[in-house]
C-alpha cells in the first residue's frame, strides 16, 4: 500500500513539474531553442540515456538536435558531441519517417528485435560507428496547437533509477504525451515568431543578396555555439545561460537588417569603397538604421537586437577600424554619411554584439564576395585568432577556437551552394 502511495505522489510531482515547465517554454522566443530545450526536458522526465529531433524541411526530416548522456560524459567538461546535419526521407522505412507519415507515436521495447511485419527498420549505423547501444526507443510526432506537424522527437533508452536500460513504461508514455501536449502553444507561438523572422530576412535578402539564408543561419547557428562555450567557461547560471541564448538567436539574425535602408548606389556596388570614401560612410549608416528599427521597443529581446545591430562592427581595442562609435543612433538621417563618434571598446561592447562579430567576420572570410575569394576554414581561423585583443574581445575569440571543430561542421550544414546536406539513415 505504501509504494502505491508512493508511485501515486511521484506521478502528480511529475505531472505538477510538466506543469511549471509549460510556463517557462512558452517564454521563449526562438523555436531552434525551443526545440533543444523541449528535448532536454522531457529525457529529464523520463530518464532517457539519447534522443534527437527531426524537424519538418522541403518534404524531409532534419535532424536539428540530437542528445547522448553516455557519449557526452566520454568528452571533456565544456566540450559537445558532433554537430550533426543530415536529412531522411518522409517514408516509412525508417522510424522517425513512419511517424511522420502515421501521425502516431511508436513504442519500441528493443531496437534490434523489432517485428518482421513493421515496415520500418532500425539503422544500425550509427550504434556500430560509436559503439553505443541502442535498446529502447519512443518516437512521437510534433505537433502545434493548430494541429500542424512540425517534425519528430525520439526517445532513447529509458532507465530505472539504479541506471539500469528499460522499455518506455505506461508512466514514462503518460508523461511524454502529457508533455507534448502541453508544449504544443509553445511551438504555436514560436512557429510563428519564427515567421515574422524570416520574412524580415526575406525582405533584407531583397535588398542585399549577400543576406542569405545560409549566411543569415550559420552566423545565428555560431552565435550560439561561441556564447554556449563562452558561458561555459564563466560559469553562467543556467536560467541566465537560457534567456540570454533564446534572445541571441534571433538577434544574430538580425545583425545586418539595418542595410534595407542603404540606398541602391551605395549597397550594390561591386567595388569595395576605401576608408576615406564616403560611400563607406553611408554604408555603416547600416548600425543606426537597424538601431532605430528596433529603438522603440523596451523587451530583452527588441534590447539585444538593437545592441547588436548597432555595435556589431566595433573594435575591442577601440582603433579606427570600429564603428559606430557612441552615437545616438536615433539622429541619424537615412542616406547620410554616418557621423564620428567617441570609440566604443573593451566590455562597452554589448556581449550580444562582440559574440556576433567574430561569427559574422569567420563567416565573411570564410565564403566569396564580390571583391574576394573565399578563404579557407584554417585561414579564417587564423585571422580571428590574429584579431584577438585588436578587432575582438580575446575572451570570446578564446572560447570560438575551442569550438573549431563545430564551426567547421555549421560551414557544411549551411552551404551558399543549393546542395542538400547528405541524406543518411537515423541516428542517436
């Protein structure tokens, strides 16, 4: 009779923490972040080993996240598992793919002894390439309030409180289904943030082809890498790691929005305009438009984007090369050279805007411009390095180069060329 107790209060403590979670997800902002975040909670939930997400893209699936406590805990302190990219077809020949088609989770007690008369398969490729073991999974659909489905999330390996590999019990399926549900306003409300964003890209692309989706993402995309590395190595509370990371994506997205207000002339030039030009003036004129774009607005986030849209061109070392300067954006006229301005250097520097720096400049070095040649991966690596303490704050260059391996991996995920990452089966 006690440990029925027992079992009863520990499924209304589980159920009461889904409740508070759904609180804290529905402020976030970026569904990228919402998406990792939901991953993260609900293996908590459940005490899964694994898991990943498949999110929904030109008719395949994605994988945007994918979580390994036993190959996690083979690495350094700091340190993640690879960055992965790769994309399955929608059929149902694979698990991930048959929930998408189905509509309906699948419970699987142990991958390696699935039915003969199921359709789909279980990929052993990735369990043989890092020698993990794949046992139990739970794969479930993703689905908005609305109803629409915006990829897959799988479970990997359950397990009892001693640490020992289960199957997905009725309990562990009530709370995930309980946590999907709850979720689904979350992914509603970011789904369409998510929108808004990409249509003001849309419209920046418009006016300035080199504002790509492709760059616009891998600058966002190493934003988040170098701040992750960097928060680590200052020992950042996780509620503040979270907030600050929610805002950053999107704000790193929005670090050059301020060149739709570039005139033609000045934007679409294909000569690269010397330092006492004054077609260079008016091109930085880019920080102050953004600025005012977001000026108004008073949340953490309209913040962010306005400090970054405005500083991310400074210089640590406060040498000419940076700009705006401390100006007050606000007196900018549009089409105007942009007037000096005291430097602004060193930790004046919004946080948001030095991270952006380095990512924007590896990624401008990094891919072809109208005045230059792309440089390769290890030229721009040394370049940044090179910078450090000059052009950009030495503490975030630090944390950036202890990521390489992972900024290389975002270059391939996000190529300027229209080729599909490689289609591979599923993995952990």
């Amino acid at each position: 009779m006690r440990r029925t107790k027992k079992s009863v209060l520990q499924k209304e403590q589980k159920l009461q923490k889904i409740l508070e979670l759904e609180k804290k997800l529905e402020e976030i902002q970026d569904i990228d972040v919402l998406l990792e975040r939901i991953l993260t909670e609900t293996r908590a939930i459940v005490r899964a080993d694994a898991g990943s997400i498949y999110e929904i893209e030109d008719n395949k699936l994605r994988i945007k996240y994918a979580q390994n406590d036993t190959q996690l805990k083979k690495l350094k302190p700091g340190e993640k598992l690879p960055y992965l990219s790769f994309s399955v077809p929608i059929n149902q020949k694979s698990i991930s793919g048959y929930v998408a088609l189905s509509g309906e989770p699948v419970n699987i007690q142990d991958a390696y002894q699935i039915s003969a008369d199921k359709p789909f398969v279980f990929n052993k490729e990735t369990d043989i390439s890092t020698g993990y073991h794949t046992k139990s999974i739970y794969t479930l659909p993703l689905k908005m309030q609305s109803g629409k489905l915006l990829g897959v999330m799988q479970l990997i390996n359950a397990q009892d409180e001693s640490g020992k590999l289960i199957g997905f019990d009725e309990d562990a399926v009530l709370y995930i289904t309980h946590f999907a549900s709850s979720v689904r306003q979350a992914l509603q409300n970011t789904y369409q943030t998510n929108l808004m964003v990409q249509r003001m890209l849309r419209m920046a692309e418009f006016r300035d082809p080199k504002e790509t989706y492709p760059h616009v993402m891998r600058v966002a995309e190493n934003s988040l890498e170098i701040y992750d590395r960097w928060a680590f190595n200052h020992n950042v509370p996780e509620q503040e790691k979270h907030r600050f990371r929610d805002c950053l994506k999107i704000a790193a997205k929005f670090h050059d929005i301020g060149k739709v207000g570039i005139p033609d002339a000045v934007l679409h030039s294909p000569k690269r305009y010397g330092p006492d030009d004054e077609n260079r003036a008016i091109l930085k004129g880019h920080t102050c438009i953004g600025a005012q774009i977001f000026g108004e607005g008073s949340s953490q986030l309209d913040s962010m984007c306005r400090d970054v849209a405005l500083h991310h061109h400074e210089a640590w070392n406060k040498s000419s090369a940076g700009y705006p300067g401390d100006i007050d954006y606000r007196a900018y006229k549009i089409g105007e050279p942009i007037p000096h301005a005291d430097a602004l250097g060193g930790d004046a520097i919004p946080l948001a805007a030095r991270i952006i720096s380095v990512a924007d400049v590896f990624d401008a070095l990094s891919h072809r411009r109208s005045y230059k040649e792309a440089w390769s991966p290890e030229q721009a690596f040394e370049e940044i390095e090179k910078e450090a303490g000059r052009q950009f704050d030495p503490e975030i260059v630090s944390a950036f180069l202890q990521i390489k391996s992972r900024i290389s991996a975002i270059l391939l995920a996000y190529p300027d060329e229209e080729s599909a990452p490689e289609e591979r089966g599923e993995s952990i």
